[in-house]
C-alpha cells in the first residue's frame, strides 16, 4: 500500500502523456477492460443502489417493486423517512434488454393509492400509470401488472406520477440495453439519480412542499457518504444522470472533457456530440456523458449550483445557534468539536483563517465548513484518498478516481475482500494552522 503515497505524484506526471485530445471519440484507443466482448452492453453500476432481479415465466422478465415507507441514511447523521420501492429510495435499478418482454408487478404498501409511470417508453397507453386516465390507482394493499415489449434503448426511469410521490423519492433508474453496445464501447458504466430534499433540523420527513433545499443527492446519499466511482486509467466511461425533482443540476466533471452521448429519449447521434465538461440535467431529463479517463487523480465529480454542494449544517449547528461571527476562532473550534464529537466524527478541522478576520464583513462565509469524516464514511472505494479528503465533500458530489492499473487493481481486489485501508496509510493534504488541531 505504499504506492499510496506515491500516487498523486506520479500522476501529475503520466499526466501529460496521457492527455490527447484526439482520445476523446476514443477513436484506434487500445481496450483498457478485460471483457472478452466488446459487443455486449455492459451491467450499469449504480453506486448504493440495489439492481433488481428478475424471474423468467414463458419468456417473459418479470420484476417485482412494491411501493413502500423507506428509511434512507442520507448522511452519517442524517435519516430520512421518505417514500421508494422495495426498501430502497431511489427505487432499485432495473436493467433489461432492447426487445424484451417485462412484466412489473407493482405492490402498494403505502398509506395511499399510486401508480408506476414509466417515463418515456412508447409502450401502451393502458400501461402508462396515469391514475383515473390509463388505469385505476393502484389502492394501498393491492397490486397491478405492467407488462409490454420494450423496444427502445438507452437510459430511462419509473416514477409514480404524483407530484408530492415523487418528492418523497419514488423514483428509478429504468436501464434499456441495446442489443450490440453502442460504439466506441465503454469500459465502465455508470447511473446517478439525482434529488433533492427539504428536511427541516430534528426533523426526518421530507417537506415535500418546500421549495428550498437542504440536502442534495446522488443515489440517495450526500457526499462524503456518496460511493465514489473507480475507473482504470486509459478506459472508455458512461455516467448516465437522471433528474427527477424540482430543480436543475449543472453536473461538473473535474480534469476531463466529455461528450453527452444520449438523453431521456435515447442515443444522440455522433453530430450532437460537442466536448463539454458541465451538463445540465434538467427536470424529468436523463443525459449520457462518456469520456476517456486519461487523466489520473481524484476528480470532483458534482452539481455546480453553490447550494447543491454544500450539506446542511444547520442540522449540525443546532438550527444556526453557534456564534461564530462574535467567537474567537480558538472557540468556534472547540464547539465545532463538541458537535462533532455528538455525532461521532474524529476529526474537525477548519481551513486557516486571518488575524482579525472577525473584523472583516461578510466574515465567516466557508471557514467553518470544512468537517472531515474519513473514517466515518470508509469503505474499500476510498482506499488511498488522501487524509481528511471527506472535509470538503458536501451535497451532490461524488468523485471519480481515475486510477493507473496497478491502483486500480488493489482498490477492486479491496471492494471484493471488503478490506478498508487504515485512514494513516494515506497522506494528510489538509492544511493546520492549529497546533495538534484534530491529529
Ligand atoms: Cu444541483
């Protein structure tokens, strides 16, 4: 585990080698995966979400969702009681194949009625989920069958059709393979639903009604929390984005040009595919990115609305009660710890700030933010990030570690051997101006 250390490093460095624009249509690349066949889709990845499995009855797939409450850890200290499917909210991604017969049973163990709308397949109307136009509401304790032949493809979702529903979290990925993957082939492939929420301090149930936001997820949890997404140097990679709520998300990509390769409706044609490094995900909108991860290192991967990247902290600071403006910064420290300590994290620290600084207007703005939570969050996906790196991870973000082969290797032999590298073997980055401050 050494190599570690040497990681950044030597990264700066193949960076340039790496780094051609031509790459980017991933056109005579050399195939950086070991699958044997290029013309077969590859499984999506939706990081802390469930795939669901399906039986076959005479041909035909058959799932099984049932609407129900969910608990969802959002954040170490944050539990919401929102609304999905099968426990799990979002729902668990579904991934079938470009002509295949499905059948959904829907049960609802819901309080009320609802229905799955299956958001842009040209299926039939009786199986739209519209309540009282394409079928009945399903009522709470029964059940309704969706069954049709798909025969589009690309990245698509299911949600119940009711506003306040799906403000609670009832949504899904809704994966449409092609029958021969789409060219030039990825090497990884990955889904992120992104949603929003407004749980008020000491509360867990999401106002549905609000129209300001507090937390911002991807896949239903807040960053640091969020499972970062680990491709090997030199690969193809697919992030596939879906928006269902209330807001638009400008979703950045650290270090690497991209292209949007398909939306809600499918794959674009090659001529739609101008570099970009944000897309914006709008409303009821799925957009495609793919890129060659030519470039290593740990890059943010996250929404750019300011306030999508940042956590609540007024869950933390007792609803705003800590004084930080009128506080020595030796203080506020303390009490930062003391709430830390609350919620069990073992480190805080703040970014340096200046002699006087109280003096200054506008003075704190984002001194006081910064809380590491390495060990909180670890998991094998985070071997090897530098010491106290969850510090500045806030709200929709996640990040792409683009790892050299050998970096690579280790971290997916540690996800498959559930081995978490202690926080020490890695390098600290983070920048103390407080003697013994948190180490
Ligand atoms: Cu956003």
């Amino acid at each position: 585990m050494s190599s570690w250390r040497t990681f950044i490093q030597s990264a700066i460095g193949a960076a340039t080698v790496l780094g051609c624009p031509s790459r980017l249509l991933g056109v005579n690349r050399k195939r950086a995966s070991d699958r044997p066949n290029s013309s077969t889709p590859l499984k999506v990845i939706s990081p802390d979400l469930q795939a669901l499995s399906f039986t076959i009855d005479n041909g035909v797939k058959v799932f099984q969702l049932t609407a129900e409450p969910a608990k969802r850890k959002i954040a170490p200290w944050k539990t919401i009681d929102c609304w999905g499917f099968n426990g799990s909210c979002p729902g668990p991604t579904i991934q079938v194949n470009q002509g295949d017969r499905v059948r959904l049973i829907l049960e609802n163990r819901l309080p009320e009625s609802t229905a799955i709308h299956w958001h842009g397949l040209e299926i039939p109307y009786a199986m739209d989920g519209m309540p009282y136009l394409s079928q009945k509401p399903i009522a709470p304790g029964s059940r309704f069958a969706y069954d049709f032949t798909v025969h589009q493809n690309g990245t698509f979702f299911y949600h119940s059709h009711s506003p306040m529903q799906q403000m609670m979290g009832m949504v899904g990925l809704f994966i449409l393979h092609p029958q021969q993957a789409h060219t030039p082939a990825v090497d990884h492939d990955f889904g992120v639903v992104l949603q929003e929420w407004a749980v008020l301090p000491n509360n867990t149930v999401p106002n549905t009604a609000n129209m300001e936001w507090n937390w911002l997820t991807f896949n239903g949890a807040v960053s640091p929390m969020t499972t970062p997404l680990i491709v090997r140097l030199g690969s193809r990679v697919r992030i596939r984005f879906v928006n269902i709520g209330m807001d638009h998300h400008p979703v950045h990509l650290h270090g690497h040009t991209f292209v949007v390769t398909g939306t809600e409706a499918g794959r674009q044609p090659e001529t739609m595919w101008g570099p970009m490094n944000t897309v914006l995900v709008g409303v009821a909108q799925a957009r495609d990115i793919e890129f060659v991860a030519n470039n290593p290192g740990e890059w943010m991967l996250h929404c750019h609305m300011p306030h999508h990247n940042m956590n609540a902290m007024s869950d933390l600071l007792g609803d705003r009660m800590m004084m930080t403006a009128d506080t020595e910064d030796d203080r506020a420290l303390r009490q930062m710890q003391t709430l830390a300590d609350d919620v069990g994290f073992e480190h805080v620290h703040h970014a340096p700030i200046a002699a006087g600084a109280n003096q200054v207007p506008g003075f704190p703005q984002d001194a006081f933010m910064d809380m590491g939570m390495d060990e909180t969050v670890a998991k094998p996906q985070n071997n090897g990030l530098p010491r106290n790196w969850s510090a500045m991870m806030m709200g929709m973000m996640s990040l792409v570690r683009v790892l050299p082969p050998d970096l690579y290797d280790d971290v997916m032999r540690d996800i498959r051997n559930g081995y978490m590298s202690p926080a020490s073997s890695a390098t600290d980055r983070s920048n103390h101006h407080h003697e013994g401050g948190g180490e």
